[in-house]
C-alpha cells in the first residue's frame, strides 16, 4: 500500500512541478516579489525621486510669518511623522504672487504660500500649487499655518519671546501602568497589527484558495477523462484520497517555501542596490517601534508564537484540502465544483477580515469564540496572541480542536469518498453526501 501511495503521490506532484504554468507562474511571481520589494529604487530609475523634498516657496507680505511658518510646519510634521528629518524644503520670495506662480510653470510639483496681513485675523494666507494636494499634506501645511496666525497674534500682546517659546515646545507625556506586565509598545501594537499582519497572512490566504482549486480540479479532471476507474481499480480509494491530500498540501508548502525564497532575493537585491532597509521605506515610525520590541523583550513572544502559527497553519492546509477532496468526489464537472467551494471561501474571508479588525474587537466573546473555529483558527488565533487577547493555552486549545476536526473529516469524508468518486451523477450533490454517510455508517 505504501508503495502505491508513494507513487500516486509522486505523479500528483510532477502533475503540478512539472508543466509550463508552474514555471511560468512562478517566474512571474519572483518579479513581482523582487520588483515590490525595490519599488522606490525602480522608480528613481525612471526618474522618480522618493528622497526629493517638497518645495514650498513663500511670500512673506507681513513680514513676520516665513520664519515662523517655516518652524510650524517643521514642528507639525516632527510631531505627526515622528521624525526630525524634514520633507519639505521651504524658501523665501522676494518677488510679488504673479512672478511666484510662473516657478510652478516650471515645476508644476512647487507649491507657493502667500502671507498678507489682515486686521482682523492678523494675517490671511493662500496656498497655490498645480493641482490637488495630498489631504494629509495640505492639514500639515494648514495646521503650521493655524499656528503662524496664533504665534504671531501672541508676539503682537507683548508676551515675552521666552513664553511663546512654552507655547509651542511639545509637551512630553509620561505613561504609567498600575499592571506592572503592561508595556508602552504593546499600547500601539493594535495598529501594527491591524496594518502589518493582514499582509503578512495574505501569503497563507492564497495558498489556501490555490489548494482547494487545486485539488478540486485534478480529482475533476480524472472522473470527466473516466481515468478514475482505471485508478480504483488498482488502487483503494483511501490510498487514492490521502495521496491527493498529502501531494497538495506538500506542492503548497513548496510553493510557501518559494514565496519566502522569492522575497529573500528581493532584499537581497535590494541590499546590492543599496537602497533603505524595509523598516526604514515603512517609517522612522515603524523602525523605532520594531527596535523598542526588541529592546523590551517582546521578541521573546516569537519563539513560541511562531511554531504555533506554523503548527496551526499545517493543520488547517489539511482541514482544507480534506474537505476540497470530498466535495471533489461527488461533482463531476469544474462548474458544480465551484459551487460547493463558494461557501469554504466565504469561510476563508471571514476569518481574514476578522483579523484585521481583531484589535477593534478587544474583549469582545466573539472574537474569542471565533478564534478556535476551524478553517479560520490558523488565521486569527496568532493574531489574537500577539495582540494579547487570548493566551498560549487557548491556542493550543485550538491545535487540538483542529487535530479534532481532521479526524473527523477522515472518518466521515471518507465514506463520502468511496462512493462519491465513482459516481457520474450531478443532481442533488447533497442528498448523495447524505446517503453516502448513512449507507456506510
């Protein structure tokens, strides 16, 4: 039987390795992955230009506004960014508004500020560009604005330079926990979560959709060209069940093991072109969040978060292919196939959004519940552990619920199966699942 098994599993595998569409594919797939990974560098090669500043010329008709203006927007991107380097470049103009806006004609990215007095406001201002400007940059450049006005109202009430100075220093915010087991990082970790980790489990979500068609097709595809029989007849279908599930989920670990390798050689690529490292084209933000976590110990989290989701993710790759091989079994056709996943992938939906909304739903039953259903456990428990929602012992509870469920697919798909694979019927798939389970219970 092993042997059997070994070698179905075997042509399963070339079936899939090697064809035109995997190497195609996949070479595809390495461009991309390379290319995202050195997108700023790809751009700057066709003349874009990520490191340029943003040139803001102003024309000071007060008198009073450009330095101060040009220390606002320093200090309003400083505290919005959370970095000191500028991404602005701001100068003086010394001519009128009309010789100003031919410098856009020449470079349609400038912008033009123009500061007028105003007895009642203490000055006006006009912001000028080529088009839109960015929402969040125009608050940025709106906000610096705000407070020339309000700075240069406060001068004007003959406060000492000193205390205008106070007025607009950034106050600095201590943070105290009464749980001593409370730490700062964790307090922004919600964000991080809902941003990064979807990302990070979109890899996995594929593969899972890849998996189920996968198997869904291939199993198809023999009873249409009737080689099925030729297959039973040589082999027992439970020979023939767990070689397709065993080369699938083996072919989607290899295509994982790809994706990795593929995005390794984009950072390596990356490095040989001397461009930034990820955290920093992600953000100061970003990068002194990631080095405050190790500093703190909170690496030490992934030495057992890591193997849990590895272990979950396995065993909901089986989960997955067991019941694509089953449904598999009683169609006959792609089509009536398609219609049988539609709800696996509804499933598989609501476990990503779940966890990207996962730190909106913090303490909330159902999040928690939902985080030891299969199909969608391998996708939210992680987060949810990292997140600090639910602990070790409830993941491993979900382990065992998984391990649980799979032996339950087996049991029953199997008598599924048996029946199902040799029957070329199309009408009422469910009502055969059915009497496929009471006639071999």
């Amino acid at each position: 039987m092993m042997s059997k098994l070994n070698y179905l599993i075997g042509v399963s595998l070339k079936r899939k390795i090697k064809t035109k569409w995997f190497v195609a594919a996949n070479i595809l797939l390495a461009l991309v992955i390379i290319g995202v990974s050195n997108i700023d560098s790809i751009i700057s090669f066709f003349g874009g230009d990520f490191n340029k500043k943003q040139l803001i010329y102003v024309v000071d008709n007060t008198e009073q506004s450009f330095d101060l203006f040009k220390d606002q927007l320093n200090l309003v991107e400083e505290n919005f960014k959370q970095t000191e380097d500028s991404s602005y470049e701001i100068k003086l103009y010394d001519k009128d508004v009309e010789n100003a806006k031919k410098l856009i004609e020449e470079d349609k990215k400038t912008w033009i500020v123009v500061f007028n007095k105003d007895p009642e406001t203490t000055i006006s201002a006009t912001v000028i560009s080529e088009g839109y400007i960015d929402a969040i940059e125009y608050q940025l450049v709106s906000s610096a604005i705000n407070n020339t006005k309000v700075a240069l109202a406060t001068m004007n009430s003959d406060l000492p330079l000193e205390e205008v100075a106070k007025l607009y220093s950034p106050i600095t915010i201590a943070r105290e926990y009464l749980d001593e087991d409370k730490l700062s990082e964790e307090e922004s970790m919600g964000a991080i979560m809902s941003s990064v980790f979807p990302i990070i489990i979109l890899p996995f979500f594929m593969l899972v959709i890849f998996l189920v068609q996968m198997i869904g097709a291939e199993v198809n595809d023999e009873k249409s060209t009737r080689g099925m029989e030729i297959i039973i007849s040589n082999v027992s279908p439970e020979t023939h069940f767990f070689a397709k599930i065993i080369a699938g989920n083996l072919f989607v670990l290899m295509q994982g093991g790809l994706l990795l390798l593929f995005g390794g050689m984009g950072l390596l690529v990356r490095k040989l072109l001397g461009g930034n490292s990820i955290i920093q084209v992600f953000g100061d933000d970003f990068g002194s969040f990631i080095t405050k976590v190790l500093d703190n110990g909170l690496s030490g989290q992934l030495v057992y978060i890591i193997p849990l989701t590895i272990i979950l993710m396995i065993l909901t790759f089986i989960s997955y292919s067991l019941l694509a091989g089953v449904l598999a079994s009683m169609t006959t056709n792609t089509e009536d196939f398609q219609q049988l996943q539609t709800p696996i992938m509804l499933i598989l939906l609501l476990g990503y959004y779940l966890s990207i909304f996962a730190s909106l739903l913090k303490g909330a039953t159902f999040i928690k519940v939902a985080s030891f259903v299969p199909l969608i456990s391998a996708i939210l428990s992680p987060s949810l552990l990292v997140l600090g929602q639910i602990g070790i012992i409830e993941v491993i509870i979900s382990i065992l619920i998984n391990i649980a469920f799979n032996w339950l697919l087996i049991k029953y798909g199997l008598k599924i199966y048996k029946i199902g694979i040799l029957n070329y019927s199309s009408k009422g798939l469910w009502k055969k699942m059915f009497k496929a389970l009471k006639t071999n219970s």
